[in-house]
C-alpha cells in the first residue's frame, strides 16, 4: 500500500510539473476595493514573475498631438517585445455598443457606466487604427534612439476582477486577459500546458538582440523623473521601483515636491527624495562632494537659504565641471575656454620632449600637434557660440605653441602665416568653425520631430527676451559662420557634399 501511495504522489509531481510548472496560486492580487495603484504594482509584480522581464508602473509619456502626458499603467519589456498593459478592474457584467465602447453598470442606481474602447487604445495597428499609447511610447523610444523591430510592441488589457462578467464580443477578442486566463498563467521556466496558455497571451517573436533590450531597459530607467512620476490620492507610483510602497511622510514630501519648482526648499526636498530613494537600493550619496548650482534663467524670484542634504549643508558653486566641460550659471563659455586652453598646455608640456627636440622635423611635430594638441583644445567647440574674445584666447594659445615648435619668438618679426606654412598646421578659427559646422550639418540631417531640433533650430515660443542686448546663440553663430563662408545650410541634407564645403585643408 506504501509503494503504491509513493507512486502514486510521484505520479502526481511529474504532472504537476509537465503540464503546470512554476504553479503560484491567485494572491497575487491586491484587494479589489483597494486603490488602482494597488492594482498596478501586484499586476507589474506578477508579470515579472511569469516572464523574466522588467516592468515600470505609472509611465508618462509625452503626446506631442494632445500637448500633454498621457498615463500607462504597466509597461512589460522582455526579451521578444515591449508589452503595454492596461488593468481594468470592472465588476458585473460588461458589453460593447456598436461604436466599440463598453458599458459596465454601477450601484448607482443601475447606471451604466461608459469606457472608451480599451482595445483600440491598446492595439497595436499598421494604419491609422494605431494604439495610440503604445504608438507614442514605440515613438519616444525611437526619439531616444531604440527601434524596436515591427511587431514588438504589443497592447493588452487585463481584467483582473472574478466577478467581471464579459459578453461574447469582448472575451473572444486576442488582446483582452479574462480573470480565469490569467489567474491560470504560469512562470516561464517549463513547457507544459501553461506555456501554450501563455503564447496565446504574448505571441511567438524572435528574440531581440541584448544591445537593444539594454537600450531599453536604460531609457525607461533613465528618463526624466516626471516622466515617470505620478500622484494618486496618498499613493505614489515611482517608475521601475515596483516595491517602492512609500511612508505617510514620503507621500507628503512628494506631493510637496510636486508643487515646488525653483524655490531652494524645493531643492532640498528633491535631494531629500533622491537620497532616500538611492540609499533604499544601497547607493550612499557621498555629501562632501555633492554641489549645486543655481542659473538666473528665470525672471522668477528666489526665496533665500541654504540647500541641505541630510541636514548638511551642500557648498554652492558657480561652475562645475561635467564630461570634460565647464558650465556656468549664466550660460556663458569663458571658464569652459579658459579649461580647454589648460588642457592643450597639459598636452603640450607632456610631450615638450619631442616638440622641443631640434632633430624632430617641424612636418612631423605639427602632425603631432594636430593629432594630440588641437583636439584637446577644440573638445566640446562644436557647441559653443564663440565671440570675438574667446577667438581671440585660441588663436594667441596655438601660435605661441607654433612658435615654440618653429624655435621662435615674436621678436623674431616672423609672420603667423609662415609659421603655419613651416608646420602644416591650419588656423584653429576655421577649425572651430569646421567643426561647428559639421555638427549643423548632424543636425539638420536628423527627422523634424528629434528632440535635438527643439531649443536649437527652432525657438521655444512666449518667451520674454530680457533688457540689454541679446545673447550669442549658437544659431546666430551657425548663421555667421554660413554667411562667411558662403553656404547654404540646404546642402546639409548632402552628407559628402557638406563635408567637401566645409573642410578645412592644411597648409
């Protein structure tokens, strides 16, 4: 009798195991009656455990035709596609009038209650019957620069509620999860009847490459906090961090945070928030290298005070240096000339062994220079709207370096140009135009709709100029570097023709 139970049990295990691996049971919802946000995480959490894959709650993303951030509940990005899910929590029974919206009745008074067609907002169509959030979600991705192959982005809607009744129209639709189908789901670690159960749910795509799901995974990790920000009643939804549940106090600190802007208290809350936030995921902020920086961009008034990270002070700066490049508060580019001068002279005194050795051919040390020196010079110059006095700092730093090459001094009364001619070397006021140039020609070469067009080609609109005179723009500066050359910014379409007009040979 022993060894038949034993086979019994056994018997039972290998079933379990062919035809439902991974079984979990249905807890994972939250409470019906609780909050939609609710209903968010415990889907989001779920999702992950079915398919290994990441998901991020409470997106927003920018609808360039509608002006505003249009909400997604759940975003899904595995290895075969980009899943947006919309949760549905209906109750009773639920059908669908003629133009594709469906009515649901309420307890006020059997009122029927009318939503918006859930399907032809989440389905992915090749015309105009395009899911309008997955198709501006595919487009800030493209934006951000990951194209995801055709068909990777799919659309589904989820009713989670047992007691969601749905007529026949909608439950025979592929993009609509019933309660019993996706309670039914299982982890995607075995094969079995629950892996055909959920092909019907996700499809059969090709895997993607890892270099564009890592894309992903970064751009949806690293965008913009409002993008991903959103308030509902006292529960906050904070992007990726699923199990990010939030204290009473840091639902306050967000709502406050929300309404502050410029103010410093403002800025500390925001640093406040970021430092519990990191520090929750084992990343310490280190506070004596924490600085800040505040720009006069805005006609607004600031309150006075100090800016705190945990209780402690953060020193103010004027400038700071990040990627190689200083930037100020005023948006001025004088400490970031000044920086790149500093660092041309670093090179040069690195290699003064060679550059001061009379045996070198001076061909050879102005090769050098153009490869190790002028570069260094010239790091960032593509964007700066140069005047006449930064020109002025570069051309006086490169000709005391060609001078010192050539084994002359200014007393000497040899010209600049013959200087150039001896070492080969073109002046860096062209080569600084070259290259601001080129990267116009980047530029105007990208779609209309890039976001690198916005605040560069075209200027942001209802936008009070200040008193005195203007500031150099870098379009003012691509402008007067077309008109002196005698350009036409049209030729940028042509990459090779652009290139030939704007090149800068060496003497």
């Amino acid at each position: 009798m022993w060894v038949e139970i034993l086979c019994g049990l056994v018997v039972y295990k290998i079933i379990q195991r062919v035809f439902f691996a991974g079984g979990d049971d249905a807890s994972y919802l939250a409470d019906l009656d609780s909050s939609h946000s609710d209903l968010c995480f415990a889907v989001a959490s779920r999702l992950e455990k079915l398919y290994a894959g990441r998901c991020f709650v409470g997106l927003r993303i920018p609808d360039p035709d509608a002006g505003e951030r249009q909400h997604i509940d759940v975003v899904l990005v595995t290895k075969r596609e980009v899943m947006v899910v919309a949760i549905k929590n209906l109750s009773g029974f639920v059908e669908a009038d003629k133009d594709g919206n469906w009515s649901c009745p309420t307890d006020k008074k059997h009122k029927h209650e009318i939503f918006p067609n859930p399907v032809c907002m989440y389905r992915l169509m090749p015309v105009l019957e395009v899911n309008k959030l997955a198709a501006n979600l595919q487009s800030y991705l493209e934006q951000r620069g990951a194209k995801l192959p055709d068909g990777h982005i799919i659309g589904r809607v989820v009713l989670p509620n047992p007691n969601c009744r749905p007529s026949y129209t909608i439950s025979t639709q592929p993009e609509v999860m019933l309660y019993d189908q996706w309670k039914d789901l299982k982890t995607d670690s075995k094969t079995g009847l629950s892996a055909w159960i959920k092909g019907a749910f996700t499809g059969s795509r090709s895997d993607m490459q890892d270099s564009v799901l890592q894309n992903l995974h970064f751009i949806l990790s690293s965008s913009p906090m409002w993008d991903r920000l959103e308030l509902k009643g006292d529960k906050n939804v904070l992007g990726e961090f699923i199990e990010f549940k939030g204290r009473h106090e840091d639902v306050q600190l967000l709502k406050i945070l929300k309404r502050s802007k410029e103010s410093r208290s403002g800025v500390s809350q925001k640093l406040e928030l970021w430092r519990q936030t990191l520090e929750a995921k084992g990343f310490r902020l280190s506070r004596s290298k924490t600085e800040y920086m505040k720009c006069d961009f805005s006609a607004m008034g600031y309150e006075d005070g100090d800016v705190s990270l945990d209780g402690q002070v953060v020193p103010k700066k004027d400038t700071f240096r990040y990627l190689g490049s200083m930037l100020q508060k005023e948006g001025d580019i004088d400490e970031d000339v000044s920086h790149r001068i500093k660092a041309g002279w670093l090179k040069w005194r690195q290699a003064a062994g060679v550059l001061c050795d009379h045996r070198v051919p001076r061909k050879l040390k102005g090769k050098f220079y153009r490869t190790a020196i002028r570069p260094a010079m010239l790091y960032g110059a593509e964007c700066w709207p140069t005047k006449r006095r930064h020109v002025q700092q570069l051309s006086v730093a490169e000709m005391r370096m060609l001078r010192w090459i050539c084994g002359h001094t200014r007393r000497d009364r040899v010209r600049n140009d013959d200087i150039r001619e001896r070492v080969g070397v073109a002046p860096i006021e062209e080569k600084l135009m070259q290259h601001r140039l080129r990267w116009f020609g980047h530029i105007q070469r990208r779609p209309e709709e890039a976001p690198v067009h916005i605040g560069i080609i075209r200027r942001p609109e209802n936008v009070k100029r200040g008193r005195g005179r203007p500031t150099l723009t870098w379009t003012e500066a691509v402008k007067r570097d077309l008109k002196e050359w005698n350009i036409d910014k049209e030729l940028a379409a042509d990459r090779k023709g652009w290139k030939c007009a704007i090149h800068v040979p060496e003497p």
